[in-house]
C-alpha cells in the first residue's frame, strides 16, 4: 500500500509540474503585429496573454471570444490606466471588448485592463452568458454603452473584483452592470471592492440593475 500511495505521488507531482511546465506567457503589443483573438486562438489551456502599454483597437481586438479556454488575458504591467481596449463601438457599428459564451469557468481571466467606448445592444463592454463564469479582476470601464448593463451584462457565478465603472450608459437598465437570472441554478455573481462613478440608466438602475 506504501508502494502504491508513494507511486500515486509521484505520478500526480509529474502531472501537475507537466501541466504547469507547458503554460506560455505570451507577449502581445498594441502595433498589431499579432492581434488579441489571434493570441487566444493558438493559445493553451493555462496560458497567459500579456497585453503591453497601449492602446488596442480594430477587428481582433474586440469582440473577443474566449472559445472556452482557461486562460488569462491581462495587462504586463498590472496597471489598467496604462493599456486600453478601444472598442470604438457606435450606433451604427456595434462592438464589445469581450463576449463570453462557451462555457468559460473561473480560470477565465481579464486583468488589469480598461475598456472603453464599447456600444453594443447587451453590453458594450462584457457580455457573459450560457452558463460562463469568467473572472474579472482590477479592470476599468469606461464610456460604455448598452441597453442592458452598459459596461456588464452577465449572469451565473461570474466574478468581479477591484473593477471600477465610470461614465457608462444604458438606454434600459443598469448604466453599469445588468444582471440576468436566466440560468436555472440560482447561481448569481459575486462583486468585491468596486466602484461606481456617474453611470446612468434610461430606466431601471444607473449604477446596478439585477
């Protein structure tokens, strides 16, 4: 039985430092040069996509799709003031930064970022649905327009920390963040140390609506 605990060890300690051993860091700049949806479609499950300093606009730098995977997309520096999706959404051309729908889980990650000026009818921020539970840490978001949540339309057990939502617009509900309870679990999204300043709401919630 001692061999057998002592081989089980062994081969887990070998398993886990593969799994570790394999995860990349992948380096990305605003120059276009490899786009933001092009680092996640050949990326791996647990890597890391660093964004550095910089503004990140156009197509493969919105609306961005995560395709299910449990990685990280985050800025270099840590400082989310410094680097910037510009989603350069309107009323005529609707873009988002990120829309979330392929089952993403907890070990999806935004960090460290702003986004700004996504107009989009769901969220020109986030939009996150259909069972994904993404994790958003230390983000600002900024001038975004929606009908519903104007910077985050989500539901589930999605995860918002340390995120602060300034100037963004609703025509409907939540200038900031609308929350649907479409799922059939009772789950609800948790929200820890953010901020909101001067959001609006056409109707229902200027800052919150659930």
């Amino acid at each position: 039985m001692n061999h057998f605990r002592s081989a089980l060890t062994s081969f887990l300690f070998v398993a886990i430092f593969s799994l570790s051993a394999s995860a990349e860091i992948i380096p990305i700049m605003s120059d276009g040069t490899i786009t933001i949806q092009e680092a996640i479609d050949s990326s791996s499950p647990g890597d890391i996509i660093e964004l550095a300093d910089g503004v990140f606009m156009g197509d493969g730098n919105r609306d961005l799709n995560f395709r299910g995977k449990p990685i990280t997309i985050r800025s270099q520096s840590g400082d989310p003031t410094t680097c910037i999706i510009d989603s350069e959404g309107s009323d005529l051309e609707n873009h988002r930064a990120f829309y979330f729908h392929g089952s993403e889980d907890s070990d999806s990650i935004v960090e460290g970022l702003t986004i700004r000026n996504g107009y989009h009818y769901r969220s020109g921020g986030i939009y996150s649905f259909w069972h994904s539970t993404p994790t958003i840490r230390n983000c600002r978001f900024i001038n975004n327009h929606g009908n519903d949540g104007a910077a985050l339309c989500i539901e589930d057990e999605v995860t918002v920390e340390n995120c602060w939502f300034e100037s963004n617009v609703s025509s409907n509900r939540g200038g900031a963040v609308c929350v649907s309870f479409t799922n059939d679990m009772g789950a609800v999204p948790t929200f820890t140390g953010c901020t909101f300043v001067n959001n609006t709401a056409g109707y229902y919630g200027g800052a919150f609506r659930c």
